[in-house]
C-alpha cells in the first residue's frame, strides 16, 4: 500500500489507478498517484495522442461553456466534472458573465476532495459527491437547490464522462432525465468516445481495454447511438462532430487532420 498524504480521503485504494487521476496526469496535473501515473503511460502506449485527446476535450469544454453563457445561461450543471487542474467551468462562464452559478458533481473522492478545498472560498460555485445517474440526488441536493433556481436554463454538461455509464440505458436514460426536468433554453454539452471511425479505432479499443483495470471502466458507442442522444434537441452549428472540430479556434483550424480528432464526439445541443 502506498503511503497515504493527510488530504487524501481515507477510503481511496492508491493502489487502484481512476480515470479522474489519470485525465489530472495527462493534463499536467499533480493530483495523481503512481498508479495512475503508470496506467496513464499506458494509455499514451496505446494511444500516443492521448494527452492531446484531453486537452482537445478541455477546449472544446471551454468553448461550449462560452457559447452557453453567451447565449444566455447563467448556471452550469458539470457531470463527472473531475479534477480542478484545467480552467474550470466557473472561471469559464464567468468571462461572460460573473453571476454564473457552477454545481460540479463527481464520486471520485480525491477529486471531490481537491474541488472541495478549491470552491470553499468561491461564492456561487459548489460540488456534490453522486454518481451523476442519480438525478433525484443531484438536482434536489441543498447545494443545487441553495446555487440553482430551476426555473432557469441550465447547461448540463457531460464532457467525457458519460462513457463510463456502461449500461447504455441507463446513460440514454440519465441525459433524458436531466433534459426533461431542466426547462426550454438549457443546453446539454456532450462529449463522448466514439467507437465507429476507422482513424484511430484501434487505440480506442487499446484505451477502453485499460480503462477496465481502474476504478471505473469506459465504452466507446456508435456516432449513431451518441446523436441519438440528441434527437429531440436543436443541435447547433457545426452539429456532432469531433470535439477539436467544434467552433474551432484559429489554432485548430491548422491541425484538423490528426488522428487525435477521431476518437471523441462533441455537441452542444438546446433544449426546445
Ligand atoms: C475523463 S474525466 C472528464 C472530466 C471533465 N468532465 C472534463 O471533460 O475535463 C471523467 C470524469 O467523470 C467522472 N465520472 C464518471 N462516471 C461518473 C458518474 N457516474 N458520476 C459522477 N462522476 C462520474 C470520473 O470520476 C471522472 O472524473
């Protein structure tokens, strides 16, 4: 066993690497232990551009979360939010506007833990341990209820998390269920590991193998499965696409032919 800092929750197996810690790691984060650390270069075996995978994914993050707040929204509900090391969605919607309200929710206890220690001190912002399936719990939790007036538009944000609810209907089920209780001009944000392109299948299923052997194993779906999730939603511009392809930046815009832009969808999607 390894030896244990004071900060980190006594119910956390070090020993057992999870996608929170391993996502930190190839972002450049340091909330992570050598377990993590040693699956993570796993991962970039399997895949050599995975830490281009994430951070692609945290731009894209950024970007919707900007669209949302300029259009409108002025709450943002982060699903599997993971750890603090990026920019978060608070600092984010709050370039548009200040008074954005952030509830992050996520069941890994370091990353829980850290986003505590963080968001103690940042008014309007807060974090729920929950696994994100269970609506009823996160939506009627004192933190929402005390941060969110649900009468409002909300973005409901499930940025690669969404593939580790491994029960298909259940997962079709969880985005159902918020979208159904959120009201008319909230946004879902999305993104998710696909499993159907021929550029960069093969490392997929490398990752999804590794994933098995952390806290929380992951599955690629079909692009038809992630847009089903979509079907009775307005889609915006550029639609489902591949997260660094979303309203790219001028940065991007160079680099679009990479097989790192094959492997995870992207959508932001509003709510009629
Ligand atoms: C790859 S990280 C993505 C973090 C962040 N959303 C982002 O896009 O940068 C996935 C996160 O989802 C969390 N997660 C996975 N399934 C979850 C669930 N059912 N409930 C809450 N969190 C979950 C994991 O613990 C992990 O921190």
């Amino acid at each position: 066993m390894s030896s244990q800092a004071s900060w980190v929750p006594s119910n956390v197996d070090l020993d057992r690497a999870s996608p929170a810690r391993i996502y930190d790691y190839l972002l450049g984060g340091g909330w992570n232990f050598a377990a993590d650390r040693a699956v993570a270069q796993q991962a970039i075996a399997a895949m050599p551009w995975v830490r281009d995978l994430a951070r692609y994914n945290r731009q894209f993050l950024s970007r919707a979360v900007n669209f949302c707040a300029t259009a409108g929204v002025r709450q943002f509900l982060d699903l599997g939010s993971g750890m603090p090391t990026a920019k978060s969605v608070h600092e984010i919607a709050r370039e548009v506007d200040p008074s954005c309200r952030v509830v992050y929710v996520e069941r890994e206890p370091v990353a829980v833990a850290h986003s505590e220690l963080i968001l103690s001190t940042i008014e309007g912002t807060g974090i729920i341990e929950a696994d994100m399936c269970d609506i009823d719990l996160v939506l009627g939790h004192p933190v929402t209820r005390r941060l969110f007036d649900l009468d409002e538009p909300v973005a409901v944000i499930m940025a690669s998390s969404l593939h580790y609810v491994l029960d298909a209907e259940v997962a079709e089920a969880t985005v159902a269920g918020y979208l159904d209780e959120v009201v008319p001009d909230s946004y879902l944000v999305l993104s998710h590991i696909a499993d159907n392109e021929g550029v960069g299948s093969s490392e997929v299923r490398g990752l999804v193998e590794l994933s098995k052997a952390t806290t929380s194993a992951g599955v690629a779906r079909s692009r038809e499965w992630i847009g089903g999730l979509l079907a009775d939603l307005e889609v915006a511009e550029p639609g489902l696409v591949y997260t660094s392809q979303w309203r790219p930046d001028n940065h991007l815009r160079l680099v679009t032919d990479l097989p790192v832009h094959a492997s995870l969808l992207a959508a932001v999607a509003r709510r009629p």
